[in-house]
C-alpha cells in the first residue's frame, strides 16, 4: 500500500520549514484554519504542512513510501484512531483514507512532496556541486 510518511529529506530547503513529526510516521492531508487557507507561509504553517497521525504534529515534508503488509483496513483504523484524538469527526475515517490513497497513487514511491496550500509538488534535492 502506498501512503505518505514523515520525512526529513529536503527539510530546511525553505526557510519556514519544519519536522516535528516522528521519521516515517503515516501523515494525512488535514484541513488548514482560515489564516493558513490564505498563505502557505502564515505563522500557524497549517497552509505549508502535513499532519501526524500518531503524534499529531506537522512536518513540511511528506514521503510516498510503499508499506508492505498495511492494509486498507489497517489504514482506516489508523485514520479513524487519530482524527478522533484530534477532535476530528471519526466518521470521516473511511473518506479521508480513500481520499489519501487517491491522492499517493499519483505519485512514484520515494517521491518528497510540499504543500503550499492546496497545490503539491515534488521537492527536488540539488546536486552538490562538481
């Protein structure tokens, strides 16, 4: 199954940037606040993060990773665990890992994404010179 973990590849690659998630931690897409919603590099860094499942912190930096063995049942358990302990409506668990796994399948596993709002891209690590 492919989803989106934590990663610190590529952190510090943006000033703003930030990893207060746990390396290779599931991360879900979560919904930005009104300040967010309007700038990407707002102080709260909803509109510029993906959010921990288990740890309930953000990270800029999203990794598709391939997780053998996790199913989607595993997946919706996980899902629905966090967003109650979030105070997100638990319900919602089943939508919103259909929407995450919609979402990965477009992207090649060992792909590091940003967030800039509702636009992702791929975050590209430079070559060192020579």
């Amino acid at each position: 199954m492919k989803l989106l973990v934590a990663t610190s590849k590529t952190q510090g690659a943006r000033e703003n940037d930030f990893d207060h998630c746990v390396e290779g931690e599931l991360i879900w897409i979560a919904p930005c606040c009104d300040e967010g919603d309007t700038s990407p590099d707002s102080a709260c860094g909803c509109g510029r993060s993906f959010c921990g499942l288990n740890s309930h912190e953000g990270t800029t930096t999203a990794l598709v990773a391939e997780l053998p063995g996790f199913t989607y049942s595993d997946y919706a358990e996980a899902m629905r665990s966090s967003l109650a302990a979030q105070g997100w409506p638990p319900e919602a668990a089943d939508e919103v890992a259909r929407g995450m796994l919609a979402f990965t399948s477009g992207w090649e596993v060992g792909t590091v994404l940003e967030r800039r709002c509702d636009w992702f891209a791929e975050r590209l690590v430079a070559a060192p010179p020579g």
